[in-house]
C-alpha cells in the first residue's frame, strides 16, 4: 500500500519543462547537424557494388 502511494506522488509530479519555442523567437541553440538520408544497407547476399543506394557523406548548405 505504501509503494502504491508513494509510486502514486511520484508519477503525478511533473518536473520543470522549457519553454515552448516560437518560431518568432531568435534561435539561441549551437547548429544541430543531422543526415536526412539513410545510410546504404550493405549485405544483400552478393548483389555487388550498386550505385543506385544513398551515399553518405555529401554536402549541406545553408546560412548559420
């Protein structure tokens, strides 16, 4: 009984939480990089070298 209620305080507690971005808000983060394509699966059972997969690696432009 005594885990239920303490288990009970504990879940119903919520912690602090930031703030909700607005986009009319200045960005104030360090740039997040991150790859929108998958990386090439390997190991098709002999299939070779195909070059119609996804190649990692390329270039990101942008303004930071």
């Amino acid at each position: 009984m005594l885990f239920a209620v303490l288990a009970l305080i504990f879940l119903t507690r919520k912690g602090p939480h930031p703030d909700t971005y607005k986009m009319s808000d200045p960005w104030t983060h360090a740039p997040i990089l991150w790859a929108a394509e998958e990386p090439r699966e390997h190991g098709h059972g002999g299939h070779g070298h195909d070059s119609h997969g996804v190649v990692i690696g390329g270039g990101a432009s942008g303004k930071w």
